[in-house]
C-alpha cells in the first residue's frame, strides 16, 4: 500500500497563489527597508546550540529545534545502569539547533565579520526560523521573519527611523495598525518602585501575558514566582494606567524616582517628540503592560497590532545593548524590528486587502492551434516579454475549450487567437476576460496595445 504523503504540524505547502501573495508581502517589505539604506545579509537556518541556548529565556531555550548529530551519537555516553541525565545527555547527541529567530543569529555575523562591515550597519534579512511551539491559528513551527536592524549606534534617531518604517510598510500594504511602545527601563523602573528590582524577569514574562490570559492569572503568577501581596498592589495602578502618551510619562515621572526609570522615561520623551516630528499617520501609543518575553532587550520596545482584524502582534522588536557582547564584542547597541509574514498574510486575506492582480501572473495567454499557428505566434510571444508582459503560449494543440479553461483557472486577463483567417489577415482576435468582449487587431498593433494596458 502507497505511503498517505505528509508534513511535520505547523508547517505548511505553499500553492502557487499563496507564493504570489506571499511574495507580494516580502517585496512590498524589502522596497520599504531599501527605501532607507538597508542591505540584506543571510545566515545558515541551523546554529550551533552554544549559539542559540541562553538567549531566549527558560521558555525560549524549551522551543529550539535540536538537532542530532550524525553518526554514532550515543557512543561517548555513559550510562553505568543510571537513567539518562537528558540534559548532558542533549549536549552529546546535539550540538546544533534551527534557529528561533534572526536576531540572535545576526549578533553573531555582526561579531564574526565587524572588520568587514562598516558601522553603525543597517541589514535586513527575509527568512524562515523555526520554533517548537504548540501550533495553532496564527502560530507555526515553521514560518518566516523579515528583520531590520540597525547595529553600532545608540542614537534614539534610529528607533524613530524603525517606527517611520512600520508606518510605510503597512501604509503600503493598506492595513490599518497600532503601534504599542515601551521601554525596559521604565520596566526596571516600576521593578524597582514595588520594590522587587531582582524579580524583574518574572514581572515582564508576567505581565507580557497580560492581553493573553488576563490581571487575574498574571498576578497569580506573580504571586507564584514569590511577590508579595503588597509589591502585586502596587504594580495595579501602573498597569492599569489612564490618559494619552504624554499624560502617562506625566504621571510615571514623580512615582519612578529612581535612575533606570527616569532614564527610560527621557528616552520615551525623546522618541515620541521625534515621532511628532516626522508627521506619521500611523497611531502610536505607551503601552505600559508591553514587556515582550525576550530577555535581551534593554531600551525601547515595539509591537504592532492590526486594529480592523484580531490578530496578535504582526511585528515586534527593541532595543538591546549586550547582545553582542555575549559573542566578545561589547559595547555594541543595536535596535531591531521583525515583521511576522504569516500573520500579515492572515490579516491581508481576512480583510481582502491582496490586489487582484500581482505583478507576477501571466497576463496575456496565446492559444494553441497547431504548428502553423505556434511559429505565427512565437514571434509576436517573445516581443511582449521583451516588453515587459508577462505572457506564455499554451503548449498543446488541445481542444478550445480545454485551453480556455486554464485560462480561466489561472484568472488570466488577456487572451490571444490566431486560426488561418488571422494569419492571412496578419491579424490577432484578442479576448478581454473579465468585459467578455473580443476584438481583432492588426498584428503589428498587438504588443504596444497590451504593453500601454500592463503599465
């Protein structure tokens, strides 16, 4: 009995249509960040583990995609009648992993080529990373990210530069967004404020929950990680914050009279005053609940959410400081933004923002009525691809029916005849899809009338 083919959960086949629309999403992306001066990079999909463990926080390190090593991976263990330690024992039957994201992969490039690349370096890298995680609506084991970064400056010039960035990406692809931004310090401010500055990264994997599991369950899990009631107490009334951007860093000045806090507030101030500046029309808010897992952040953080479509974040990132420092460059900052593909696409379909034409599908189709009518056609087939018309010619001497019907399964706009009658005419019957009409055109009129049409 044939083997029922099959794919790993939460990966996915992409049908023709969906790689149009796809590619659609990456093109439109990439001519934004070319727009503003960045270069792309690319680094192999799996790491070595020493590369990728610690980076991410306990949950993070659960989620990366082993992979074993080749050969006799298990003749270096000892085992003595003891069960496995699976932890020593991952380490001698694993030494590389599938990326979890891009980010940490680029500090790592940055570190091993800095003589080679000029700072402060401005990359962007489109590519698939890989996570062990439950999947479900929204959320692959397998999907892509398109990153942004811009490393070897600390100027908050550069996290303006990435908010005016997420406004012409979704301004382009027309999706209606929010973009929530905070800062870590101001997260380190408040941990310090209730008191509890060491349980810092319990408080933000917490509170990064909130919209997800709701107050209830994250001050459990505050309390579970060892807060007391009163710390908990005083955390509400920040979470819970009222009023616009400005009001709020106006109520949090006096409450955060601590360095780090007042620190993350000035870099707050700074950042929104430049966005005033640049006269944006995407909406931007202090999100004080926004902490984002991730422990490597140390500045500003940012998350996008489609307002018309729910949807969880589509893009994310911030700023940190020690990234690369952990691969023996320090002192280098970096601020960083990562676009999730897979999400904007669901959010794209599901508001049927996709144009109904892309400009990688064919638009004109010559039919096929045999060899005659093939060489009559060939010529007249090459000049509007030289012209920049996406055309192809059906590649049997099928019946009519049969040919018109791929036409119309491929939804392509324009179809091109030539029986005897044109051929002796040196003319073409042109068949517009969509009106339903057809007109005959002398042949040395057909490519520029389509090619003024394409344009």
């Amino acid at each position: 009995m044939a083997q029922k083919p099959s794919i790993p959960k939460g990966t996915r086949d992409f049908l023709p249509e969906v790689m149009v629309r796809r590619n659609y999403i990456f093109d439109t992306i990439k001519s934004v960040f070319k727009r503003y001066g960045f270069l792309p990079i690319e680094t192999p999909s799996m790491e070595n583990l020493s590369t990728l463990l610690g980076k991410y926080g306990e949950e993070g390190d659960k989620l990366l995609f082993r992979i074993l090593n080749s050969g006799d991976f298990l003749s270096g263990v000892e085992q003595n009648g003891e069960p496995f330690d699976s932890l020593k024992l991952a380490s001698k039957i694993s030494e590389k992993g599938l990326r979890y994201d891009l980010t940490v992969p680029f500090a790592r490039f940055v570190t091993m080529y800095r003589d080679q690349i000029a700072f402060p370096f401005k990359r962007y890298q489109i590519q698939p990373v890989w996570r062990a995680d439950r999947p479900q609506k929204g959320r692959y084991r397998e999907f892509y990210q398109c990153d942004v970064d811009i490393i070897g400056s600390n100027s908050l010039l550069n996290e303006a530069e990435l908010v005016s960035i997420v406004n012409d990406v979704f301004n382009d692809l027309k999706i209606n967004v929010i973009l929530k931004i905070n800062n870590r310090k101001v997260l380190a401010g408040i941990a310090e404020y209730i008191g509890k500055s060491d349980a810092l990264v319990d408080i933000t994997v917490a509170i990064d929950k909130l919209d997800k599991i709701g107050i209830d369950a994250v001050n459990a899990e505050l309390a579970e990680k060892g807060l007391e009631p009163e710390a908990i107490g005083k955390l509400q009334p920040i979470l819970f914050m009222k009023g616009n951007t400005r009001e709020k860093l106006a109520q949090l000045k006096p409450m955060l009279d601590n360095e780090v806090g007042q620190k993350g507030i000035e870099e707050l101030e700074t950042l929104f005053d430049y966005i005033d500046d640049m006269e944006l029309c995407i909406d931007t808010e202090l999100d004080l609940t926004l902490a984002r897992g991730l422990n490597y952040y140390t500045g500003a953080i940012f998350e996008v959410k489609a307002k018309d479509f729910p949807m969880g974040s589509i893009s994310g990132g911030g700023r940190y400081d020690n990234l690369t420092g952990i691969f023996g460059l320090p002192n280098v900052s970096g601020v960083g933004i990562s676009f999730g593909a897979d999400r904007i696409y669901d959010v794209l379909e599901g508001l049927k923002l996709f144009p109904e034409t892309m400009s990688e599908s064919t638009k004109v189709i010559f039919l096929n009525f045999g060899k005659d009518e093939e060489r009559y056609c060939l010529k007249y087939l090459n000049q509007m691809r030289k012209h920049g018309v996406n055309a192809e010619i059906y590649p049997d001497a099928a019946k009519i029916q049969k040919q018109m019907k791929y036409a119309d399964q491929r939804n392509i706009p324009i179809v091109v005849i030539a029986g005897e009658t044109e051929m002796n005419e040196q003319t073409f019957t042109v068949k517009w899809m969509k009106e339903g009409r057809q007109e005959t055109m002398e042949a040395n009129r057909l490519v520029s009338t389509i090619q003024q049409i394409n344009k």
